[in-house]
C-alpha cells in the first residue's frame, strides 16, 4: 500500500510541472517496500524458514509417531491417536515451497556466478528442505517446484527415487560451489547466515554428512551400495571438519518472543500440557539409568522422569525438558551424532563389526556430550563398550532412536528398520503406526497432478 501511495503523489506532482522533479526523484520507492530483496535477506529468510520445518509441527508429529513423546490433549492427542488428516499441514508444505524452494531458486539465480558460496549454501538448504518434503509425503513436486514465475504454477510430481537422485545432486554442486576461494566471490555471506556464519568448511562438511544420511536412506533398497556410498560420504564429512560437536549444524534461536525455539514455544509458551514425554522413550532410558534424561524431561509428580504410555492421557507424567524446550536452545539439523550412527549401521551392514562397535560407542558419547555438556564414564562404560563380537543392529538403531530425541530422522530410522519395536496405539485411526504424511490439501484442491495420497499406511518409495 505505502508504495502504491507513493508512487500515485509522485505522478500527481509530475503532471503539475518538471520543475519538481528533482525534489522527488526517488521518493517513490517505499523504503518498506524494497523493489528487490538481497541475497543476506534471502539467506536468513530460507534458514529461518528451515528451522520452523525442523523443530515444528513436523518435528512433534514425528516424535509422537514414533513414542518418544505422547500428545494427551487435542490435537497433539489427535496425532498421537493416527488421526492425522490433510488439512493438518498446509502451512509445512507451504512453508517448504514458498519460504524454502521458491526463495532458494531466487538467492541461486541472484546470487549467480560471481558469489558461488551463497550459491552453495542455497544448494545444501534446498537438498535439506527437499529431504524432509520426500521423507514425509514420498512423490512430490522438485523439477517444476518453485517455478510459478515461469508459469508453472501446477509441478509435477517427481518420485521419490528421482527426488533423492537429485538431492544428492543437489550436494555434490554445494561442495563444488563451497570449495571455491574466498576470493572468487563478489559477495561472502556473514551473519545473514544465521547456522555457520559465512564459513564455507562447515557448510561443506555438512553437505557431505547429509549424502551420508540419503546414502543410507537406501537401506532397503540396496543394502550393500548404500552401506559403502555412506562410508565414503562419512569419510568426506570428517575429513572437511565434523570431527565433534562445535561442527554441529544446528537451528539458532533466541530470547525474544518471536525467536523462540519452537519445541519451547508450543510446550511451554502457547500449548502447555499438549504433549508429555513417551514412556517408549523413557522406559530404555531408565534402564539404562541414563544422564540425558533430566535434560530431555522434566520431572514426573513423583520426582522421577517416567513418560506416558501411548493410549494413555496422563498429565502427571515427565513433560518436554530443557533440552529441547529452552527459549533459546539450538535444535539439532544435522550433528556429529548422527554422522557417527550412521557409520556405525553402515559398517554393520557391510560386515565390519569391528568399525561398527568403534563408531556406536563414539556415537553414544558424542550424543551424552552434545546433551549433558560431559561425559559420563559410567555410562559409557555400561552402553558405549561394545565389541565386535557384542554389537547389534538393534543396539544402534536403539540408541540412535534415543539420540535422535526430537527429529525427524527418528521417525524415518523407524520406518527403515523397525526398531525399536513399537506397538501401534490401540485406539488409533487406523491399524498401524503411520508411514507416510497424506497430501496436503491446497494441493488436491488445486494441483491436478497432485496424487491424493490418504493412506497414511502406505510406505513411501525407500520404505518399501
């Protein structure tokens, strides 16, 4: 409106004379509303908008299908009870597409040639915001997504075996792109790059950790080559810098209101008593007396840190802890971990147990530091001792479930591998844990190559 107004009195004062030009010249243009929006604007905008998708709606829907958390009042008990419909997440898939893909092929394109490591970033966020969107729905729109200015305004679908090819693709020209000098940009992004500051190692060591991630997505479908593609990928992410924590890709959030941690903002601020912990999750970790678990709940009306059963609504159990509900607590996108984790499964998977124990008891470390802030000699002695001849699949997708506290990629390891086994809710919706998120609404409605896909027990493409 404010530019609407200004540029109307502008031709208003031209059409009275030319004497008064000068005067004018460039008081048409709204300094609130900027003609074009900068590449360091693009840049928070997508990673703010990555955090949201992260740490959200997605991140606590997740969490409860897989009972790591348990939703007692309304609609987190609708989800927690499979009643997961598709009007529920409009608002994720649109902030996918608009607030990531569509400004991310806007910051590439702008960025251009001259500026390759805002180019490369822009890569790394879209294989990320792309990752979640295929994980949770399977076929969706990515060669045509994003491209309403070229009149595309109804995407096709691509599936999902295409959308992981190309996210991997994605990657491979983020490195490339990262790799190049300081010196080869007109332009270094700084603190509009709200993760890692402009520091092109991290970002590349990240994006070599997340070919790890869909390299082994594949498990299913290629045991054996997605076994060696992730350990080469895991080698390249420890050789350009995920060596530990400090190299952690992490959401950023802050004091103010409007930077809240989201997990902090639903459970504590807007939402209270939605959701509690899970005694899935709780359950393992009190048998295995372990430290995280202060840091992940708060304390039970007894004192104790005991979740809630999935069928149960009892508001006396352990509610979400500080670790992922403090005003300003990072929120994990791709960590030291996980990359740990997955080569341990890799190597098991190949037939290593030697590496695979070696990478487990590292993984289980790193994951009691990143959480606690110390290790814990007793605890790791207990869980983070294994051997060749002791280390189990089920022992590393069991402790990576309890890792992964909050993500989206306990879900997915769920979906993957079946551990650790879990009983669908008895009075569910349906008959099973949901594999699959339905489409969205806005696009049956209004994308005829939409799939409609409602059966949320259908497992997407690397399930299978």
């Amino acid at each position: 409106m404010k530019k609407i107004v200004y540029t109307v009195l502008a031709l208003a004062l031209l059409m009275t004379g030319t004497g008064c030009k000068k005067f004018i010249d460039g008081y048409d243009v709204s300094p609130n509303s900027p003609s074009a929006v900068t590449n360091a604007l693009l840049l928070s905008n997508t990673q703010v908008a990555y955090f949201a998708t992260a740490s959200g709606q997605l991140s606590r829907m997740s969490s409860m299908l897989v009972q790591q958390t348990t939703g007692i009042n309304f609609q987190s008990r609708d989800i927690n009870e499979y009643v997961i419909l598709e009007g529920d997440n409009v608002n994720e898939w649109n902030v996918i597409y608009t607030n990531g893909i569509v400004n991310l092929r806007k910051l590439y394109a702008q960025a251009g040639a001259a500026n390759p490591h805002y180019q490369g970033i822009s890569k790394v966020m879209q294989a990320l915001f792309m990752g979640v969107a295929t994980d949770l729905w399977g076929d969706v729109p990515n060669r045509e997504a994003g491209q309403g200015m070229d009149g595309k305004f109804s995407p096709v679908y691509d599936n999902q075996q295409v959308v992981i090819q190309d996210i991997q693709a994605y990657l491979d020209e983020a490195i490339t792109l990262l790799s190049k000098p300081a010196s080869a940009n007109v332009q270094l992004p700084g603190s509009d790059d709200l993760v890692f500051q402009g520091d092109a190692g991290s970002w590349i060591a990240t994006a070599h950790a997340l070919k790890a991630r869909y390299h082994n997505r594949l498990s299913k479908k290629d045991a054996a080559g997605s076994a060696a593609n992730a350990l080469t990928s895991v080698a390249a992410a420890k050789a350009a810098g995920l060596t530990s924590n400090d190299a952690n890709c992490n959401a950023i959030f802050g004091q103010n209101s409007n930077e809240y941690n989201q997990w902090y903002a639903f459970t504590v601020v807007e939402r209270a008593g939605y959701m509690v912990a899970g005694a899935s999750m709780t359950n393992l970790m009190n048998g295995w007396s372990d430290p995280r678990l202060p840091y992940y709940c708060t304390p039970d009306s007894g004192g104790g840190y005991n979740g809630c059963p999935v069928n149960v609504q009892n508001d006396q159990a352990s509610g979400i802890g500080p670790y992922l509900a403090t005003p300003d607590a990072p929120f994990p996108i791709v960590s030291y971990a996980e990359l740990l984790f997955i080569e341990a499964e890799a190597n098991f998977r190949k037939g290593d147990k030697a590496a695979a124990a070696t990478a487990f008891n590292d993984a289980v470390k790193a994951s009691v530091l990143q959480v606690t802030g110390a290790a814990n000699p007793a605890f790791e002695a207990a869980q983070a001792a294994e051997t060749a001849g002791s280390i189990t699949l089920e022992k590393i997708m069991t402790h990576k479930y309890v890792a992964m506290y909050g993500q989206i990629e306990a879900w997915t390891d769920w979906r993957r591998t079946g551990i650790p086994t879990l009983t669908a809710n008895p009075d569910g919706a349906v008959s099973g844990i949901p594999r699959r998120l339905p489409t969205v609404q806005d696009e049956r409605l209004y994308n005829p190559n939409a799939p409609a896909e409602n059966d949320i027990l259908k497992p997407v493409w690397w399930d299978q």
